[in-house]
C-alpha cells in the first residue's frame, strides 16, 4: 500500500509540475549508465531544465571476474516498484545553429533498487579461482551525479533527436542487512552506511517532441 501510494504521488506531482510549469517538450529516452540500462520518459522544461522517471531493465548476465566495484552495472529491481527512478537535467548551450546544438549538461538520477552479482574471485597469483559467489543485496538508496556534452538535432519546429555522454560518480546508502551465498548457503551480514563510486559512465539516445 505504501508503495502504491508513492507512485500515485509521483504522478499527481509530475501532472502539476506539467500543468503549471509549462513543459515545452515532452521527451523518450535510452539510457545506460553507473546503474544499468533504464528507459527515461520526461518533460523538458524552460530555461532547459527536464524532469521525469526512469524504467530500469534488469539484464540476464550479472558474472564478473576479478574484484570490479560489485555495484557497478548489477543493480535488479526485484519488484515493480523498484524499476521506477527519478531523474533531473540541466543544460548549458555551447554553439547552436538552425538544425543543430552542442551544449553542457549535469544531471542527477535517483533509485532504489538491489544489487545481484555473480562473482569470480581471484587467488594470491591474480588468477580465476574454481569457486562461483554468487549474493543479493537488499534494496540501495542510489544517487548518480554525472556531467558532460549533449548534441541535439531538429528535425523539424517540433521534433528534435538528442544524444549524450558524460561520466561521473554514485552515491550508495545501505541500511545493511544479511544476504545468502546462493551456491554454498551461507549467510553473512553486510553493515550500514555510505559509499561513494567513482567515475561510471552514461549515454543517452533519445527523441523530443514539442507540446506548446
């Protein structure tokens, strides 16, 4: 119910900002970025600033050898709820013409959402061990603040095609918890807190289309 209740006020809060607001554009997007790959529907407002939710894709494969930062790309939304996040953008224009646009964006992108890693440690000599872990985390609290260049193109007074790419760093909060090692069954704790991943990188596609 409570979750329920959540994405209700998402929605009436985004149908005001949209109605009082005076959202130029509404915009479809695909992202990939320090969290996975996600699909991103929102409106762009003036002064280029957008708002809107993102649809994270949970993908089949989460193996990884050696000792990679274990959030990196193995985010899962193990419910419903847990695939909707949030993001803000901000725009900075650099050159523009009649047909194109070069411009500095920051963005920042909110979700909640567990981790599930399948992981190949390595033995003193750097080498693959024979042994496969596999763990889950409860859902994090994560925030990705990223930076760098959006090129737009119109097509038309009403339609334009955008893509970005940038790099930037994650914000992780744990309440902690106990997970399960899938392949041995045992059962160990990880502790609460905050941690800071540096530098993951993002790309985004997408199409924007006028709506006054």
């Amino acid at each position: 119910m409570v979750n329920f209740l959540k994405v209700v006020f998402y929605f009436l809060v985004g149908f005001n900002m949209l109605a009082s607001a005076k959202a130029q554009y509404v915009s479809l997007s695909y992202c990939e970025n320090f969290t996975g790959r996600n699909i991103k529907g929102g409106i762009i407002l003036p002064k280029n600033i957008e708002l809107g939710l993102r649809y994270h894709i949970n993908k089949g494969d989460y193996f990884k050898k050696g000792s990679e930062f274990p959030y990196y790309r193995n985010s899962y939304a193990e419910k419903p709820i847990h695939h909707i996040g949030l993001y803000a953008l901000k725009s900075f224009s650099i050159v523009k013409t009649d047909k194109n646009s070069l411009a500095y964006f920051i963005n920042a992108n909110y979700s909640y959402m567990g981790v599930t890693h399948h992981f190949d440690p390595l033995d003193s000599n750097g080498n693959s061990s024979s042994q496969l872990i596999k763990y889950t985390l409860e859902p994090l609290s994560s925030l990705e603040l990223n930076n760098g260049l959006m090129f737009t193109h119109y097509i038309n007074s009403n339609t334009q095609i955008f893509a970005q790419a940038g790099a930037g760093f994650v914000l992780i909060y744990s309440r902690g918890g106990i997970t399960v090692e899938e392949y041995t069954g045992q059962l160990f704790g990880y502790g609460s807190g905050l941690e800071v991943g540096l530098w993951g990188f993002e790309f985004r596609a997408g199409v924007a289309y006028r709506i006054w």
